[in-house]
C-alpha cells in the first residue's frame, strides 16, 4: 500500500517551532495507531482518544483542523476533546464480509503544517446473528427399491458470525425411517445427512416430513430449523391399459391439414416417468404414415395432408401405447373418408390479345377461354361473370367464353385494364377461382398539348444582351410516345414576320423564348407574341397561347432642352427683364424632356454658373427661374446663367442650357444693346395712305368724327380689354417692333412654343417607374422390419417352456413363461426359436425367431474416478471457464445409467463464484475470482442416479493471485467551480490514491490526460494537489472534464480514471454581439400604429446576468420631431415597432442606431445601424394640372375650329400622381359629353381630339366630362370638365358665350384721356383734333399689324391649347414656331419644322392675319406657383399694347 512520513513546511509563523518538533516525533508519527472495538457499537460511542495518541493538545484540534478520512466516514472526531467518535452504525458483516479479520483503515489529517497519520479499528463480532438455512423446506426423493443404510447429504446452515459463534450442532425430530448424522469438514464446518433405516413402501407411505433443528456457539445459542419432505419414488411395475380395443370414426374429405382426427387414450396406474406414455404407429401401411401423424405425448392423430375422397377411401392403423419402463399395449383404428365437393373449377385462357388500341370499336374480342370442374353433377357446372367497373362483357357457349370491349376506351384515363374473371360452381357451398389478365391500351393521337397558362406575361428590362432567355412557355400532352411529345414555334406577334423574328425566338424543344436583338424602352414597349405547341402524331395537334413581353425602361437617355432654344447662328437667345421687377418675378422658364420614362424621366434644375450668384433663383422641379431680389444699380444690364437639367436615373444623365438675359423695359430699350443697325418699317406706305384719307374725311365730316369718338369712347369704356395677358405687368416679354436699322430687314427671333406632357402617351414619354416585380415422415414407430416382443413384461427366461393355452375362439397363443431372475450384466440379448407345428400328417412346422432383450433395473451405485480432485488457477481467469471435470460412472444402463451431479457441501461464496453442470460433471466459474477475498475454496460433489444412489468427491481449488487491483483515487477536497479569472495555481481538488495490491503492483503514479491548463502537485504521501497552470477563459471553455489518472507498476499494469467537472464561473469580459452589423427593413406606408418593422437580435457570450441584453435607440431628431415619436424597440427581444402611420411623400427612408447593453456590471454595449425604407402605397388620387379653374369657379373655354379635320388636337388634359411606380400610371376617359362620338380621349396622353368631322348641326358649345384614373389597387381618380367652343375664332364666339367675361385692360385710362383732351380741344383746334385723332387711329392700326405679324401663328391656336403657371404660358403639344418679319413683306409666315422624333405632331402651313388677335378671358394667366407641376412650358412673347 506503501504509504512515508514526510516533514512540510510551516503554512504560518505560529507554527515556526513545529519543523524543529517534527524529528523528535517523527518515529510514533509513522507508526500506525490501533483502537479495537466491537461491533454494533452506538452512535456517539468514544473509539480512542485520537488527539492524545497523536499528542496534540485540545487547542490544536479545531486550530489544526484535526479530521479523518476514508473511503466510508464511519468515524468522527470531537471538535472539542479530539476524541475518535463512532459516527455510523458498523457492522462487521456488511463491512468485511466473511473475512476473519476486520479491520478498518482510516487518515487522520492535520494542517498547519498538512499531515496524514495512519489509523487502523479493528472490528470485533458479537454473536448478532441466527443460523439460516438457504431453503425453508427441503425437498428430498428416494426410490421405493433403495436399501436401508443409504444416506443422503442435507444444506448446511448459514451463520454470518464467526469462531464461536457459527453453527456448531443439528438435530432431527424421531421418525422410524430415518435418522442424523453429523460430518465434520478439515475447515471445521459440520454437515448434516440423512440415513435410511428401513426399506420404504410407497404403497404404505409416499411421502415423510421431518424437522431439522441448527444451534450456533453463541451465549447464548441462536437456533434456526427447516422442513424436510421426503417423497418416496414409484418403481414400474404396471403396463398401460387402452380404453377401447379399436377406435372408428369419420371424417370429411375437405378437413383441414393438421386438424385433429382422433384421441386415443391409455392409463397406467405407475407415478412419474413409469406413468408417463407414448404412442407409436405399428403394423401401418407408409402411405398411411404420411398421411396421418400421432403425438407420442398425448395420443391425438392428426391428417398431415389434405384427404381426397377420390385416392382413397379408408384409413387402418394399429397404435402402440409403451410407458417409460417399456412396458406396452395396442389397439386399432380405422377412419372412414367422407366424400365433399372439394375441387374447384379451372379457366384456361386458350388466347388473348394484351395491346388493344383506344379507338377500338365495341364488340371487339380481347381474349378466348374455357373452364373445367373435376367434380360432377351440380358440383361440375359452372358459370362465369367478370366485375362492373371494366368496359367489357362475356359471351358463353359450351364452357366456351370470350371477352370483348363493351364501349369505348380513352388510354389517358385509364391506361392499362386488370379485368378478374370469375368461375363458380353450383355445389354445396360453391366453389369459385378467379383469373387476372392484364391488358393494356395501346395509345392514338386524340389529344392536343396543353399549356400550363392560359396566357403569359414577362417583363424585360431594355438594353437586354442579345440572345438571353426572357420567358419559357411549357404545355403538356397526355399522349404516349412521339403523340405526347411537344414542339414550340412561333406563329404570330404584333410585328412584320421578318421584323418580329429579329426580335425574338423560341426553342423547338424546351419552350425557352429568347431575345434576338437588344429592346429598347422608347422603340418598342410591349411585344404581343402567338406560340405553338405541336405534337408529333399524325396527324399533328396543335394549341396556342400568348405571350406578353413588356420592355421596362432604363436610363439610356439624356434630357432635351426644348427651351431656350439656340438662334440660326447657334448663338444662345436673349430674354428680358423689367428693371422693376420684384422678388420672385417669373423671368423665364427652362424647359426640357426626357425620352426615358418613370423616374428616369424626373427632371431636376440646378445651376451651375451665373454672372451675378444671388440674383435669379431656380425652380428644382419646375425650372422657373425667377429674381431672388430686386434689381440694383451696380448689377450689369445683361446676365448669363449656366442651367443643368439632370434626371432622377442610376446613374443620372444630364443637359445644360445658356441664358442670356437683358434687364430692360421695353423691347427698344434693350435693342440698342442687341443690335448694329435699326430694321427699316415695314408700314410707311400704309401709314401715309390712311392719313391722306382720313384728313379728308374730317375735314368734311368733322361732325361725325366727334360723334364717332365719342361713340367709340363710350364702347371701349364699357367692355374690357381683349389682351388677356399680354398687357404690360402680366406676362408680355417682347417690346414692340423693332427700329428700322437692321440691314436685313428681319428681326433676329425664334419663338419655339412646346407642349409640356405628362401621363402616357404614344407621342412622348412618361415618367414611370417599373412595375413591382408580381413578381417505398415422422417415424412413429420403430422403422420396418424391426422385431417386437411378443408381449413385454419384467420376466423372461432363459430356459422357456412353452405353453399353448386356447382362446375363446378355439385358437391356441403362445405365451413365455420366466423361470429365474435375469441379469442384464450377465447377459443382456437371449436367443430363442419359437416353432409352431399342425396336427396334419405329415405334421408341418413353423419357426420363428425370438429376441428377448434384457431392461436394466437400478440396481448399481454410481462411483467417482477420484475421490479427491485438486486444481489451481489464476484470479484473474475468465467468468465461464471450465475449471475441473468430476466423473462417476454407473455400471446400469440408459436411464439407470444417467448420473446427476450437484454440491452436496458448498458455501455461499462459493455457491456464488462456482456452477457444476449437473449432467456433464464440469466445474466452471459462474463470478469472479479474488485472491484477496478468499484464496482457497473446498466443497464436495455429490454423483445420483435416478434411483437415488449416490457418491462423493471432495474438489480443492487454489486461487493464484495476479495483479488484478487497479488503483482508487479518493478526492477528499473539491471545488467545482472557480472564476475565470483566478489566478495560476488555485487549488481545485485534493485527491488520495490507494492500491489494495502490494510491491509493485501497489506503487501508483499519477497523472492529467490531454492538454488541459492544470497540473498535478504532490502533497505529502499519496495526496495529490489539482492546480490551475495557465489563466482560463469561459467563453473559450465553459467547463472541464479533468480526467486523472492512476497506474500501478504491475505486469501488465493496471489504471483507474477519475474524472472531476469544474465549471468556470463567468465573469463580464465580453461586449454584446448583432449577428448583423447593419439592418435593413421595409415597411409599407400607412402602416398600423405599433406595428412590428424588425428584429434584431445581439448576442453576448457571458453568462446569466453578464450575457442579459437589453436594446435601445440612439437619440435622434426626424424633420424636427424626436426620433422616439416615430420607432420604438423592446428591451426584451429587440423587436422595432412603427409608433406612427409613415407616410411616403414625406419621406422614404430613416437611419437609426440600435444599442444592446448587458446586465453585467460594469454593463458593456455595442451598436448596430437600422435602414429603414418606406413603400408606397396608392393613397393619393391623380391631380389635374389643366385644365384649371379660373379664380372665379368657371371652367375654361377650349377653341376647336368648325374645319378641324377628325384627329384634330383640341387641348390635352394634364394629370400628375404624387403616388411613384405603378400607382402614379394615368389613364383618361370620356366619362361624360355633350355629343358622343363628337370628340375622343387618349388613353394614355390625356389627348381629346376630334374622332369625326364638325357639322353645321353640331352645337357651338360641348360640354366634355373627362376622368384620370392610376393603376394603384384600389384604383384612385379624379374628373375634370371642358367645355369647347366650336369656331373659326375668338370673335365669333364671344357674342355666344354670355358667361365669359373680358378683364378690364389699365391701358384704356390713358386713351381715355387723350379722347378726353380731343373732344375738349376740337371745338377750337379742329384742324389739331382731326390730325391728333387720325394719329392715334392710325398708331392703334399700326400696332395691331405689327403684333398680327409677330404673333399671328398664335392666333388659331385655341387657347386651351395653353396653360399657365404664373403668367406663363406654354403649349400642350410641342409646336416649333420660326416668325421672320420682313420690312417688305405685308405677310407674315409661320413654319412648323419636321420634328426629330416620331411622336411630335408634324404641321406645316402658311398664314396670314389681317384681324387682330383676339384671346378669350380666360387666357388670364394664373399667379398660383405649382411647384409640384411637372409641365413644361416655352416663353411667349407679344408686343406691348
């Protein structure tokens, strides 16, 4: 076991004189101490005085912390005198076992310094304990035939005391029959035996019981007793006895295999094996045998095989009934077969034909067969029928059937056919068979393919790579083989054939269409396709399906700038400025297209370079460029501005255009600075002839002049001005003509008029965004030719004299008499010749020869080989190993001869460890083997026939030790968890380590598996300290599973593992974690309020409260309001909710920080950032741009003329949605006019325009009721009302239209005046009247050509054909108007360049205005800013009136 006394350091200074004690006490330190106390000992009770024997005083005992170990703590020590106590009850027994010394190994243990002492109790045994018998009654058997003296070995009884106090003496209660004797064994145990003292009869008694009595050595004695029952053995003295000589019965032919026929039934009046019978077939045909079999235990004959009334007819048999002595009887038996109707009809298939096609016709023949009963009569005929569900039908003639088809087929429903034909014959009960025959339908062309849709839809971005797949079609054919297998082409599209196949084509095989060419949005936006599928039957069916390619657009084209536009000469154009314009006065207007659509097509205005920075302002959305302040003396006269237009693609493409502006204001005060030389008029000749005129005319008329003044005074004072917005203040630009100083004679403008549009249209481009993507023979007997005795029985003889007594028939038997004892050991076979002889003359004889086997009776004792066996084996041998083999031989035979071995004495340990195999004698290990417990076993084997003779042997085994101990390891001290930040060499465990071997194989080492950060120290003796070697981490390792191991130096060596859990304690090192380091969400507008947005989840890899997480939101403002009005986040589980209902034109996306926190102190935390996008939803309804509602609540007037042809442009009805994508697509429709069929509405450009010409009968004025809807689900709309004037001009229609009024024009004041002046002044200076007035007459004439000239194009463009935001006008349809006025030209010409793209109308014409241009009221050009209005608009200039 090898333990040392070694000397430890002092652990503090109180104990420095200890080290110098130490070597004085050393040698009664190591030397064991020893206490002796008895068992049973009460709790409580003083063993020794531990702290005095190891000389310790009463301080150090708690000071020292005096305690003592041990594998069981059954002992403690007395905190205060150091006393060794009993703490647990001891039992010698449970504790050692049937050890013979007890003795208890304890460690008393001290620190300060640490020392382990040895400490040894011996377990004294007190007589506690009574004898036990293994069995409480004990069941003995002897047969009849045993002689007296015979003995038979009893169970010893049991005493887990010893010495003294084990079992001493037995005892039996008096019986005649038997009596008690005591054996004493060489290890002094006592064994009680039973001897016969009379022979036994069980005829008179069976059974005996008697009483066995143990007594211990105790004072004083404990006793135990147990029954004995003696059952008395029957001998075979009685044969077997039939209860019937022959046994008839009768059975039907349709009997089961294996049923039971018959029982046949004998009794002995013997007990046991000698009563117990077997029957065996004799004198029985071999047919019979197998037909019918007979159980040897119970007599029942049972059919082995189906019986046939046909094949025979009766069964005879002759049973044999023997017993177990071999004594024996026979009767008969004779079965009798009943006839049934057993055979059931046959259906032969004579032909059949298993592939039938589906167009066969009805009354097709499938197949031919015939049936056939091997019975006759009613049981012979047979009919057949097949089942309902199967479309065919049989026909019958003679037992001759065929079967045909009963209607049509379809192999697509049903593609193969198992028709059950059924045969029944009209016996009792019939009988019936059934025949399945498969037959399969051959498939025909007869169904065509099928698509999977009813019609196809795709969207493709434009600018697609040639060659990509857009789109697969798939239709399947229910056909088999080439009539099910599908071809695509396609047939038709919307395009020329040669134009559509280089657009797009289809895979013959797959249905995969591809893109030939590369789409484009602005050429081609959607592509109506017609696709085959054709299968390959004859002959071919066919289907079709659509097939709808929409082409999405991309951001493939830059912005137009329509205006300004640049002079002949490429020069940039002047626009002018009042230089008492104030803050915010509209200057002008950049307008510009884009041919993209959807956002690509949003424009923004930005600046890029201006003269002077701070003087003009641009609208982003709208491109009005207006003054940021009001003119200053120090700004320059002329301005230039550098304008960007950029669209809303990725990326953005961009235009720029140059503005060149003059403030001025008057178009003369500002041609000086634009010009060389004055343009000559170009109405002097006119001028001069109306004055020559009209000086005659007043001179005559001087009269009527005033009147007519006065009348036309009185008239234009009354009705306002026709110039609408051309008055000064308004929206005039354009000064009047200029001086006569251009050598050229035109004047160098160019008036670009455009249409600004919005909705889609097949003659410009809408903004638009892409749509959302919807995106598995027994042998009785024995064999033939054996010889039977004649009639068994227990004599025979060997000198026989033979008697012929007769029977009562006459007839004379033969019967052997016994004339001595036989003995089988002599002589086992006797010979005899039996010979029978007539009473003729000549006397014949017959021999027969007889063999008369002797049976042996149980007349001989078994005997042992040895009457001592010896074996020694290792401890370590294998459970289940043969030990040792005993053999008893018995000169008998067969069942005498049959030897039974058993221990006749064995104890428990070794009845426990060792197994004797009671038929073959070999001992084998059953446990394991231990030197240390025991190494020595003597038992005794007891040899018995089945009579009850008996021997004995003694068997001695040796068991050999081996190293067959591994190591224990006791840990004594623990800590099963430490934090993780403890430092290098915290100690965790205190381990004892022990060997119960000795020598080598009881020196252990130990050590730690695996690279693990700890070490092991050794403490003193065989203590061992666990320390940490390195600094731990818990979320590296969150426990260890510290494997020690000890090994022994024995050969082979032996090692025990101990395994010890620590957990890491954490401690809060480690910052939360997101499993994303940003998020992004989506979130439809108009969400409910506390809706869930998101969750974000963050992970902490501490501990309990360390790795608690807790979530927040950064502070932050959103347009003002605090970011907490509009998220908010659960602490808890980090889920965003929606605090209030988002709206999408407010905004569309929000950029927030999450923060989780732990729970550990001091708390780390982490952040992550949250993209949060807003979708739109159709919550806004279309707003209608133009036209709009006057100030006074009318609606406009629009001009369509009465020779407008049909298509005629009348105006353009203008929509924007402040939705985005889909939900911003307009639609238009007449909802309501005032003559249908009169006007029509583009569906898409908001157009109305003339669907037939205008008759004579057509009323002057049409009210039309047109709605705008988007394509938002639900659908949103608004409606707008037109009202169109049908003439030539303004003129003739204002008489008619009583509800427009004209707005009074400020000029009138100063004509007023003049007129005024005249009428005071012609009655003294009527020659200065006359010209005065005639001056003015002719300036007003003047005036009105010059602006007919200029703007004359103008006037037969209705003035729907305009809408206004803030004094500028602009048309609906983009015109290009070039005005030339020529100094010698009365005409002025108007020309409509050919545009660059195709869906601009085209207009070319001449004409020439004598009349004034004339403008509704309602051109009166709004102020209202309509920043969110996406027209746009040209400038357009007029002369000043």
């Amino acid at each position: 076991m090898g333990g040392s006394c070694t000397q430890r350091r002092p652990a503090s200074r109180r104990q420095v004189l200890l080290p110098f004690l130490l070597p004085l006490l050393y040698p009664a330190l190591c030397e064991q101490i020893r206490y002796s106390i008895p068992e049973e000992l009460a709790k409580g009770s003083v063993v020794g005085t531990l702290a005095k024997d190891l000389g310790l005083g009463v301080r150090d005992v708690s000071a020292r912390k005096l305690r003592v170990s041990a594998e069981k703590l059954l002992f403690s020590v007395d905190a205060e005198s150091g006393d060794l106590l009993v703490k647990d009850r001891i039992d010698r027994e449970q504790i050692c076992k049937e050890r013979r010394r007890c003795e208890l190994q304890l460690e008393a243990v001290v620190e300060n310094p640490l020392n382990i002492f040895d400490i040894v109790v011996v377990v004294e045994d007190i007589n506690d304990h009574a004898p036990q018998f293994d069995q409480k009654e004990i069941r003995l058997e002897i047969i009849e035939s045993v002689s007296a003296g015979a003995r038979i070995s009893l169970d010893p009884a049991t005493d887990l005391d010893i010495n003294t106090n084990s079992v001493k003496d037995y005892q039996i209660n008096p019986n005649p029959y038997f009596s008690l004797m005591v054996r004493v064994n060489s290890d002094g145990g006592k064994y009680p035996e039973l001897s016969l003292e009379k022979p036994l009869d069980r005829e008179e008694q069976p059974s005996h019981r008697l009483i066995l009595t143990a007594f211990d050595g105790g004072d004083p004695p404990r006793s135990a007793t147990t029954q004995i029952e003696v059952f008395v053995k029957d001998t075979n003295d009685n044969p077997p006895m039939f209860s019937k000589d022959e046994y008839r019965i009768s059975v039907s032919e349709n009997l089961p295999p294996g049923s039971s026929v018959l029982l046949v039934t004998a009794t002995d009046q013997d007990e046991g094996v000698n009563a117990e019978i077997q029957y065996y077939f004799r004198s029985t045909a071999q047919n019979t045998r197998n037909m019918f079999s007979l159980d040897e235990k119970t007599g029942l004959i049972k059919n082995n095989q189906s019986l046939d009334f046909e094949d025979i007819e009766r069964y005879t048999m002759e049973v044999e009934a023997k017993d177990g002595g071999g004594l024996s009887t026979q009767c008969k038996v004779i079965i009798d077969i009943l006839d049934e109707n057993d055979n059931i009809p046959e259906i032969i298939i004579t032909s059949l034909s298993d592939q039938i096609l589906e167009d066969s016709p009805p009354g097709m023949v499938v197949a031919v067969f015939k049936t056939r009963d091997r019975d006759s009569g009613g049981n012979g005929e047979v009919t057949c029928h097949i089942g309902r569900d199967v479309p065919f039908k049989i026909y019958s003639s003679n037992n001759h059937y065929k079967l045909v088809t009963d209607r049509a087929l379809d192999r697509e429903q049903t593609p193969e056919y198992n028709v059950t034909i059924t045969a029944t014959d009209r016996g009792k009960p019939p009988l019936s068979t059934s025949t399945t025959i498969t037959l399969h339908i051959a498939d025909v062309n007869d169904n065509a393919p099928v698509f999977q849709q009813a019609s196809y839809e795709v969207h493709v971005a434009e600018n697609n790579p040639p060659g990509a797949s857009i789109a697969q079609v798939s239709a399947r054919d229910p056909d088999l083989g080439p009539n099910g297998h599908v071809s695509y082409s396609l047939v038709a599209g919307d395009l020329e054939p040669r134009a559509l196949a280089s657009y797009v084509s289809v895979s013959a095989q797959s249905g995969v269409v591809f893109a030939q060419r590369a789409f484009d949005h602005e050429q081609l936006r959607a592509l109506e396709l017609t696709l085959q599928a054709r299968d390959h039957g004859s002959p071919a069916l066919r289907a079709n399906v659509s097939l709808r390619v929409l082409v999405g657009d991309r951001n493939d084209n830059a912005p137009r700038v329509l205006y300004p536009a640049l002079g002949p000469d490429g020069s940039a154009l002047f626009d002018t400025v009042p230089r008492a314009a104030q803050p915010g006065y509209l200057v002008t207007k950049v307008v510009a297209v884009d041919a993209d659509a959807g956002h690509n097509a949003w424009l923004s205005y930005h600046v890029l370079q201006a003269s002077e920075p701070g003087l003009f302002s641009l609208g982003l959305r709208t491109g009005e460029v207006r003054t940021a302040r009001a003119l200053g003396e120090r700004d320059a006269a002329r301005q230039r501005l550098l304008v960007a237009v950029r669209d809303g693609g990725q990326p953005p493409l961009s235009a720029t255009a140059t503005l060149l502006l003059v403030f001025a204001d008057s178009l003369q005060e500002a041609l000086p600075d634009l010009g060389d030389a004055p343009a000559p008029s170009d109405a002097q000749a006119e001028l001069q002839l109306y004055l020559v005129v009209a000086l005659a005319l007043i001179s005559v008329l001087f009269l009527v002049a005033v009147i007519l003044a006065v009348a036309l005074h009185v008239r234009r004072s009354s009705r306002p001005a026709a110039w609408g917005c051309f008055q000064p203040g308004l929206c005039v630009k354009a000064g009047p003509v200029g001086p006569p100083n251009y050598s050229e004679g035109t004047l160098p403008y160019s008036y670009n008029l455009c249409v600004a549009h919005t909705g889609k249209t097949e003659f410009n481009f809408l903004t638009c965004s892409e749509p959302l993507s919807s995106g598995q023979d027994i042998l009785c007997a024995e064999s033939p030719g054996a010889l039977f005795p004649l009639q068994s029985g227990n004599d025979l003889t060997s000198h026989p004299e033979t008697l012929t007594p007769s029977g009562a028939d006459g007839n004379k038997y033969p019967e052997l008499v016994l004339e001595r004892a036989l003995d089988r050991e002599e002589k086992a076979i006797h010979h005899l010749v039996l010979t029978a002889s007539d009473s003729g003359d000549p006397v014949r004889t017959g021999t027969a020869r007889i063999r008369v086997l002797v049976l042996d009776a149980n007349d001989n004792a078994p005997a042992f080989a040895q009457s001592e066996y010896r074996v020694s084996v290792p401890e370590n041998v294998a459970v289940g190993t043969q030990l040792l083999l005993v053999n008893a031989s018995d000169p008998d035979e067969g069942a005498n001869a049959e030897v039974m071995y058993s221990f006749r004495y064995v104890d428990n340990k070794a009845a426990q460890i060792f197994k004797l195999d009671g038929n073959l004698g070999t001992i084998s290990t059953i446990g394991e083997l231990n030197h240390e417990e025991s190494g020595f076993y003597e038992m005794e084997v007891q040899a018995m026939d089945n009579a009850g003779y008996s021997a004995r042997a003694k068997v001695l085994i040796t068991v050999l030790d081996v190293n067959d101990n591994a190591p224990e390891v006791v840990i004594t001290s623990l800590s099963s968890s430490i934090p993780e930040n403890s430092p290098r060499g915290t100690l965790i465990a205190l381990l004892n380590v022990n060997d119960q071997d000795s020598g080598e194989n009881g020196q252990v080492n130990c050590f730690i598996q695996g690279n693990l950060p700890f070490k092991l120290e050794k403490s003193y003796g065989n203590y061992y300290s666990l320390v940490t070697d390195t600094v731990l981490d818990r979320e590296l390792v969150s426990s260890y599973n510290i494997t020690v191991t000890a090994a022994d130096r024995g050969s082979p060596p032996l090692s025990t593992e101990t395994h010890v859990t620590l957990n890491v304690a954490d401690t809060n090192d480690n910052p939360p974690a997101f499993s994303q380091a940003s998020y992004s969400a989506y979130i439809l507008e108009n969400n409910p309020r506390g809706a869930s947005i998101i969750s974000v989840t963050a992970q902490d890899p501490d501990y309990g409260e360390n790795a608690q997480v807790t979530y927040s939101l950064a502070e932050d403002t959103v347009q003002g309001a605090p970011l907490s009005s509009y998220i908010s986040i659960n602490s808890d589980t980090g889920v965003v909710y929606a605090l209030r209902s988002f709206d999408y034109e407010q905004f569309r996306d929000l950029a927030l920080q999450v923060i989780a926190h732990d729970s550990g102190d001091p708390s780390l935390s982490s952040n992550a950032s949250l993209s949060l996008f807003v979708l739109d939803q159709n919550d806004n309804a279309p707003e209608i741009l133009f036209p709009a509602l006057p100030t006074d609540g009318s609606t406009g007037v629009e001009l369509a003329p009465r020779s407008a042809e049909p298509g005629y442009l009348v105006t353009k009805v203008v929509a924007v949605d402040r939705d985005s994508g889909q939900n911003a697509w307009l639609s238009y429709r007449l909802l309501k006019a005032s003559e249908p069929g009169l006007f029509a509405v583009g569906l898409h450009t908001g157009e109305v325009r003339t669907a037939r010409a205008l008759l004579d009968r057509d009323a002057l004025k049409q009210s039309l009721v047109v709605a705008v809807q988007d394509h938002g689900q639900p659908p949103l709309s608004a409606t707008v009302t037109l009202t169109v004037a049908v003439a030539d001009s303004i003129p003739d229609v204002l008489a008619d239209l009583d509800s427009l009024e004209s707005p009074a024009s400020p000029d009138d004041s100063g004509l007023t005046l003049y007129l005024v002046v005249a009428v005071a002044a012609v009655s003294c200076v009527f020659l200065a009247f006359v010209i005065v007035l005639l001056a003015l007459r002719l300036r007003r004439w003047h005036l009105s050509r010059v602006l007919q000239a200029s703007g004359g194009g103008l006037g037969g463009v209705p003035a729907s054909h305009f809408v206004g935001v803030d004094g500028v006008r602009a048309f609906l349809q983009t015109y290009s108007h070039e005005v030339s006025l020529t100094a010698d030209s009365r005409g002025s010409h108007v020309i409509f360049p050919q545009p660059n793209y195709a869906d601009t109308l085209i207009s070319q014409e001449s004409c020439g205005k004598s009349e004034p241009l004339l403008l509704s009221g309602d051109l009166v050009c709004s102020k209202d800013n309509h920043a969110s209005v996406q027209v746009s608009a040209c400038q357009i200039f007029s002369p000043d009136l």
